[in-house]
C-alpha cells in the first residue's frame, strides 16, 4: 500500500525548503521544491511540465497570491501528491 504520511514527514520536508524560517516556503525555496517534487512524479520532462506543475499544484492548493505556501498549504500538496499513482516506466 502507499506510504502514510504523518505530520513529522511533512514537518521534515518543510524545514528542509523553508531555509530561512520565515514559516513559508517562497521565491528560490518555493522553486527548488516544486522542481524536486515533480522529479517524484515524473522522470522525464521538460521546462514546460515544470511550468504547467507549478500552475497546477499552487492553483490546487489555491495559492494566496503573496507568492508563498505555508505549512498547511504544503499538507495539502504532500497529501493530494501521496494519492497519485506512480508513473509507469515499462
């Protein structure tokens, strides 16, 4: 079965991209997460997935236009990500 994510987990991811502990996740923090999460989900793509990952994912999470995901923002993320079937390599 899929992995449970518990509230550490998403506590670790947070801390590891909010470098400068404001409390949020923005600007180079918020790029370097997106970049690495969509690597987890697809192996192949391009600065155009990347793109449309970013729109996808902050409109999912209905993004505050301040440019910033918080905590809560990012369980929602982690948690609707946790949900998606893996990608096929065969």
């Amino acid at each position: 079965g899929a992995a449970k994510l518990t509230k550490e987990d998403i506590e670790k991811v947070f801390s590891l991209y909010d470098r400068d502990n404001n409390g949020s996740i923005e600007n180079e923090e918020l790029r370097g997460f997106l970049k690495d999460l969509l690597e987890l989900v697809k192996k192949d793509y391009d600065a155009q997935d990347l793109i449309e990952f970013e729109e996808t994912i902050l409109r999912g999470v209905g993004y505050d236009k301040d440019g910033k995901i918080s905590r809560k923002e990012l369980t929602m993320i982690l948690l609707a990500l946790a949900k998606l079937p893996p990608e096929d390599d065969q």
